[in-house]
C-alpha cells in the first residue's frame, strides 16, 4: 500500500486513542505524539507517509509545523483537524501544504474517505515520478499493417484485453512486443490505471529484486529510504516484465508467489503486501525451450502462459513493408523537419528484398536513416538504405550472382563492391571512382571486364585525358 507509517499528533487523550485504533485496524503502522516536539523528533528517526496534526497543541500551532514541514525534501501528507473549524482556518491549512482538512468530531467513515484518497493521491503521485524518468515508451505508435497476420492479431487483442488474464508475448526482438502489451493495456478496463514497465534485461541481477518488490529503509548498503517497487506502483493496473526469460532462478521463484496469491513483501521488510494487478510477460526466447533445458521453472512459464500470443517476424509479412516504410517516411519526415515526397520503386523494391533480421525496429531505423540523408524534396532511393544484407546495382546493370548464399570469391566480391559505388553514385562514374580511391580509367577497365561498358565510355575518356593535362 502507498500509505504505511502515519503520525497521529493530538493532545486530547479520546481523540488519539480512538484514531490509533482506528488505523491499526486498518492495518497502519501508527506512532503517536502530544507536542510538535516529540512529533519532530519522530521524524528525525524514521520517514512518515502521512500525519494527522491537531491546530491547537500544548507548545503551539499545529499549522507552524505544517509550514516547516514544506521545506523536507521526502514531506508526509498533513490531515489538518480541529473542533474550532472554520472556512477561514481550512483555507489557511490548504494554502500551507495540508492535504485536507477535517472538523472534529469526524466519522470513522470521513476518516476511510480521506485515507483512501489519500492512498489514491500517493500513488499516483509515485507513478509519475517514476514515469518522469524518461523510459523510452512506445505511446503513439500503432500495430501497423493490413496482412492477415496482423488482422488476425488485432482481433485476438481486441478478445484478450477485457479480460484480467495472465498474457505471454512471444517474438522475435523488434516485432513489436512492446506495442501489443500497450494495445492489450489500452483496450482493458484497467486502461484509467496506471502501466508500468520493467526491462528484466536491462536491470543489474543484483537489483532486479528490488526494482520488483521495493526495498525498506536499511536493507542494503545505500538503501537510504524506503522505496516501493514497480509492483506497488502498478497497483489496480497493469505491468509488463520485458524480457522475462532473464531472470534468475531465485527471483522466478518469489515472482511465481506473486502471481499465485498476488502478495510479496519488499527487501528487508517482513510485512506482507498484497496487490491487484494484471501482468503481461514478453521473451524473444522460446520458454518452452528454456523449461526443457532446466533454465526457466515449468510451473511459472505455465503461470504466465495462460493466454500466448506470438508475434510473426516481417519476413512472414512482407506484404506489410510497403505500408510500414510510408507511415514511417512520414513520421520520421515530421520529426526532422524534413521534405520528403516519396519512395522510389527502386527503393521500395529492394525494401522488399530485404529479409528484416531486426523486423519492423530495423526497418524503422533504415527509414529514418534514410530520411535524414534524402535531399530536402526529394524521394527516398536505394543509396540512402544503407542495407549492406545483399547489394543490388545501379538501374540497368544485369543483378549480382551468388544470392543463394554460396561462399563468393574474391572477384566475385569486388565486382559487388564496384556495382554498389556505382549504385550509391547513382551511375556517376566519376563519384564511384573516388568512392573507390580508384581512377576513372580503372573503373572503365573493371566494367569492361565485367561485359557492362555502355555510350559513355568516350564522354568519360575525355574528362579523363583533360584531368590528366599537366597544368602551367
């Protein structure tokens, strides 16, 4: 629960009692005070979440330490409580600081409403906090594509994400796992509630546990102050484990408690926390194949696999690619302020050549690539790709053998090498020839060998002898 250890400073005798015991019902740690100085120094020894402070005390107003209190860098929410209310005082502990004001007496009932609001506003204070770190999200990019695929996964999304079911994404990296955790998320009825994520790759073994279940004040060198971990944060909503496959033994045994009886408790604390969320899991590893070999435990996989979703690669859906790299010549043209018109057919069919080892995240960075490199109004050619997988020649020129895959000989290997120069020259000879560090006359020589000699042949024999004239 966002809200732990409350303060009650209160110098009338009922009154404190009956709200130590009302909040110890409720499961809160609660420490109690008479002045504003036993109250300081209660939080010289340990941080509070909450407190609730009396105007009137014994050694004076309660709102002169409501004030004092705005200056802590990790500041509890003050509930501001008096039997002398008036719109006057509430006015002046609300522009102080106060969370809210209560009128003395005050219901049990009033009580549970300002504590659950104040458990709401904790939260998502929390999560914004941790959001406003800056992780990389996916928000605003869509699961593009019209194959059948793709329809087909859209629709299983659509049935899935109602339901408060465990869900498993499976593919290979950057078919866009990410993307369909946030879809599911989105079209869910937790979709009002927070999304947290954690990159089970990217988190050092050592802190993976505490970036799952938080951490107590003390538990470990540098654990200065309690935190709570991503599990808390997501409370009433949804978390997605990015990479599951890369945890260790130790931690899948206490994440499988956590999806059997929703509870855990944070390093080096003994209180046991219960929390409503959903979890979806993705892998670009194939788990079952992780279970066989003894390095992934059968009963979580079977836990988490309670609904599978598998992601194709883009080499299944090649058809996709044409739509793909125009949404993304668009977006990526935007972002850099770029006119870009198009793509040429030249492009767009080798585009489609291409195999897409890093799936849609590479053809993503190919275009962008692509885009910052195109001239302002112009269209995206083969020469901006980059792609190195399978080298095409210039427009005109007979295709390169060896596509089979065959180990290619050394002359077979420069022969590509020239034909690319030419094709990133756009056919310029005289560019290619200082790609390659070579004189146009040896170039000539090479596609003479190569039986690709054409009309421009005497035009470049004469740029030639005049840049070889000696000069006065």
């Amino acid at each position: 629960m966002p809200i732990e250890k409350i303060i009650v400073l209160e110098d009338d005798l009922v009154v404190r009692r009956s709200l130590e015991q009302q909040l110890r019902y409720k499961r809160y740690d609660v420490a109690s005070a008479t002045t504003i100085a036993e109250a300081q120094e209660l939080l010289t020894k340990d941080n509070f979440d909450l407190m609730i402070v009396d105007v009137r005390l014994p050694d004076g107003n309660g709102i002169d330490l409501l004030k004092q209190l705005q200056s802590r860098p990790a500041k509890p929410l003050i509930v501001m409580v008096s039997g002398f209310g008036t719109v006057d005082l509430a006015v002046e502990c609300m522009s102080n600081g106060a969370f809210t004001f209560l009128t003395k007496p005050f219901s049990p009932e009033q009580l549970a409403v300002t504590l659950k609001k104040a458990e709401e506003h904790t939260q998502l204070v929390k999560v914004n906090q941790f959001l406003s770190h800056g992780e990389d999200d996916e928000t605003g990019y869509e699961l593009l594509g019209t194959s059948p695929e793709m329809e087909q996964l859209r629709a299983l999304i659509r049935k899935v994400a109602r339901t408060q079911a465990t869900v498993l994404i499976q593919g290979e990296s950057g078919t866009g796992k990410e993307l369909v955790a946030r879809a599911l998320y989105r079209q869910s009825p937790r979709n009002t509630a927070p999304f947290i994520k954690v990159n089970c790759a990217a988190v050092p073994e050592n802190l993976i546990e505490s970036e799952f279940f938080g951490h107590e004040k003390g538990a470990f060198t540098g654990a200065l102050n309690k935190r709570e971990g991503r599990f808390e944060l997501a409370h009433g909503g949804t978390i997605l484990l990015d990479e599951i496959s890369e945890i260790s033994p130790q931690l899948q045994a206490k994440l499988l408690r956590v999806l059997q009886e929703r509870e855990f408790e944070r390093v080096g604390g003994s209180r046991s926390i219960k929390v409503d969320v959903r979890v979806i899991a993705t892998t670009n590893r194939n788990l079952q194949e992780s279970v066989d070999k003894k390095e992934f435990r059968e009963d979580l996989y079977f836990r988490l696999n309670v609904v599978p979703i598998v992601l194709p690669p883009l080499r299944d859906r090649k058809g996709d690619v044409p739509l793909l790299a125009e949404q993304f010549r668009h977006r990526f043209a935007r972002k850099h302020g770029m006119e870009v018109v198009g793509i040429s057919a030249n492009c767009m069919a080798a585009l489609k050549r291409h195999s897409w080892p890093g799936n849609v995240r590479e053809l993503q960075n190919v275009i962008e690539r692509a885009v910052i490199l195109c001239s302002e109004g112009g269209v995206l050619e083969t020469a901006h790709l980059g792609l190195t997988e399978r080298p095409h020649p210039a427009a005109g020129m007979p295709s390169s053998t060896g596509d089979g895959g065959e180990f290619l000989t050394m002359s077979e290997m420069e022969k590509r090498h020239v034909l690319a120069a030419l094709e990133r020259s756009k056919g310029n000879r005289t560019q290619a020839a200082k790609m390659l560090d070579i004189s146009i006359r040896t170039l000539r020589n090479k596609l003479h060998e190569y039986n690709m000699q054409n009309q421009g042949d005497a035009a470049e024999e004469a740029d030639e002898a005049g840049s070889e004239q000696p000069t006065s």
